[in-house]
C-alpha cells in the first residue's frame, strides 16, 4: 500500500465505523421506528480471561454496576479515547468506582492476547480490566451484547477491526440499562453512575 492509499483505507474505516455507531446508537435509543431493546435482548452468559488471568463471567456483573466498551488494542483512537474518558469517570467516582465494574472487551482475539491485553490497558485507571478469550468465546459475547464487529484487511497485507464503539451501561442485576454518555464531564458522568450504586 503506497503512502496515499494508506490514509485514505484507515480513514475510509474510520468513517464507516462511526456510521455503524451511530446507526446502533439510534436503533438502541428507538431513532429508527423502534423501541430500546428490552433488557433481556442485550447481556447474557460469557466466560473470558482478563489481564491477569483471572477468569470473568456473567456472574461478575452481579452486585454492582457496569460499563462495558468493546474495541481492540490496535486501534488509533476511538478506543484509547474511550479508554481515556472511562479512566476519568473512575477518578471523578473516587472511592465509589470500587463498587462499578468496568471492562474493555477485545474485539480482536488474533491479536489481543492477555499479555497484550496487559501491556495496553497499564496505560489507564487501574480499576478498568481488559477481557479477551478465544474466538468463540469473544465471538459467544459480541453475539449476546448485539455488538458489530468486522475485520477490515487493509492492502499492506495488515487489517483494523471495524466495531459498534458505545458504553454499554448494565445495573446491579446484570441488566442492560442504556448506552452510557461520556461526552460531558467526568464529575457529571459519575454523578450518574452513583445513582446506580
């Protein structure tokens, strides 16, 4: 891929992943005809390893609230703003983010594995644990949360992954609430989260 075809495909991806999100976020919050999707349309079972190795499930959504945001370490920059921004919630919480879980689940299980996962997500809070898992299980979760995710080769022979880029907010019961805002400050974003504690 020469210098100017590159640009053009990474943007060309980009541009087609905020069009999927924004057509997921309208369908999820009922701008396409349609209602939100019940809560039992969005969530299931799940079994992944996080950055340490230990084993996450279903399970562990119960008790205490949840964002999940799915993207893949590879990523320019929608996924490490996420990233960014789910960091400053936690720090804007204070002591209360220890009662949230928040996770970044892999979309890319070919190149996101646990030591990868490790060494990317050292970089935010240290309350935000990434999970990834082997195809079929990552495959098993995308499937239950309603998430798009498509791998985009590019001509160099390398490929990006083209994926639904929302905060999936999901109370105490495990259950889907909304898509979760963070365009707005970290100390409104967490006043919010609080109320589900």
């Amino acid at each position: 891929m020469d210098k100017t075809t590159r640009p053009l495909a990474v943007i060309a991806a980009f541009a087609g992943s905020l069009a999927i999100g924004l057509l997921v976020t309208l369908w999820l919050l009922g701008g396409l005809g349609t209602s939100i999707a019940p809560p039992a349309a969005i969530g299931g079972p799940f079994r992944l390893t996080d950055q340490a190795g230990q084993t996450v499930t279903e399970k562990n959504l119960l008790g205490r609230p949840s964002i999940i945001f799915f993207g893949f370490t590879h990523c320019p920059d929608v996924c490490p703003t996420a990233l960014f921004e789910m960091s400053e919630v936690l720090r804007a919480m204070g002591p209360d983010a220890d009662k949230l879980n928040a996770y970044f689940v892999s979309v890319d299980p070919e190149r996101d594995t646990q030591a990868a996962m490790k060494d990317y997500i050292s970089s935010f809070d240290p309350r935000l644990k990434g999970l990834t898992g082997s195809p079929d299980d990552i495959a098993k979760m995308i499937s239950a949360y309603r998430v798009y995710a498509k791998k985009i080769p590019l001509k160099d022979g390398d490929y990006t992954m083209d994926h639904t880029a929302l905060i999936y907010l999901m109370d105490a019961k495990g259950h889907f609430v909304r898509p979760f805002n963070l365009k707005r400050t970290p100390e409104e974003a967490a006043a919010e989260l609080k109320r589900y504690l």
